[in-house]
C-alpha cells in the first residue's frame, strides 16, 4: 500500500506539485471507493463544496447559481445522507472512474493554495455511461494533517448533461 503523503508535516511554503497531486489521486480513490468519512476528513471545518451552473462563469459569486452549494453543515449531511439507505438515487452506488491531468497550484495571498486541475469523471450507472468533463479549481490550507480543501469547486465544462442524469454523486 502506498504511503499515504497527506499526513507528514509540510510547510506552505513546500507544498510541490506532486503532494497536490497525491492529494488528489488519494482523494479520487476514497470518492470511488464510496469512503465517505475518509474523504470529509480531507476538509478543514468550515469547509466549502461547489459545483456552480454551466452560466455560473458569467456572474459573480453572490448571484451565481449552483448545483451544489455546500456549506459545512450541508457537507456534512450530504454525507450522512449518502451513507444511508435514504440516498435513493444513489441506492445501489454508481460506479465512477476519475482522471485527472493539468494539475497546477500556487500559493494565495491568504496563506492557501490554490489549485486548479483538468478532470475526467466517468460514471456508470443503470447501464448508461455519463462521462463528466471539467475543471477543479480548489483552495487547499496546510494543517497538522497534510493538505486539505477550505474550497473544492467542480466546474463543469459540458454545455448540458443527458436528460435525467442526477448530480447525486461526489464529482
């Protein structure tokens, strides 16, 4: 098993591209793995998880729509719920097969990192295959445990998704 990089100390100041991109290959593999209680441990309290609309890069933060925009308390019990059966559209799990390229990162004048990383998220679901495709663009703090998201944004960059398809899973 591979040494799990997000728990050694690291400075702000050290943060290379290849912790972030462990970073994100571990939280990848917890996502496809339905690990849920894992993978809200890569938050910081107070956290943040959004996936804004396709117009949502036209307007501003405070009148952008979303279709996921989670504060610390709908994080939470976004997870609770997917751990129980009343997770219906997610009953039984979707499959899901996650790529990711083009990672960068860059520290911000606040003392975080920013991140910003291509992806590629397959699911498979009711014998449709519904693939995806976007970018991340996450702020990451330094804490005693390695890495973790203060901001995990999923932008889509499809212009529409297939009819019925449900944002019910972790992209």
């Amino acid at each position: 098993m591979m040494e799990d990089v997000t728990e050694r100390p690291i400075a702000l100041d050290a943060v290379t591209r290849t912790d972030v991109e462990d970073f994100l290959y571990e939280e990848a593999a917890l996502l496809s793995g339905w690990r849920w209680d894992d993978w809200l441990a890569l938050f910081v309290p107070g956290a943040r998880y959004e996936i804004p609309t396709f117009d949502g890069e036209a307007y501003s933060g405070r009148v952008a729509q979303y279709f996921i925009a989670d504060d610390w308390d709908l994080l939470q019990a976004r997870i609770i719920r997917m751990k129980s059966k009343q997770a219906h559209a997610e009953n039984p799990p979707s499959h899901t097969s996650r790529l990711l390229g083009n990672v960068r990162h860059w520290p911000t004048d606040d003392g975080a990192v920013a991140v910003r990383a291509n992806f590629v998220v397959h699911r498979m679901r009711d014998g449709l295959l519904d693939p995806y495709v976007g970018r991340y663009e996450h702020e990451l703090v330094v804490s005693d445990g390695g890495l973790r998201f203060r901001l995990r944004r999923a932008v889509l960059l499809t212009e529409s998704v297939r009819p019925g398809t449900r944002l019910s899973f972790i992209l």
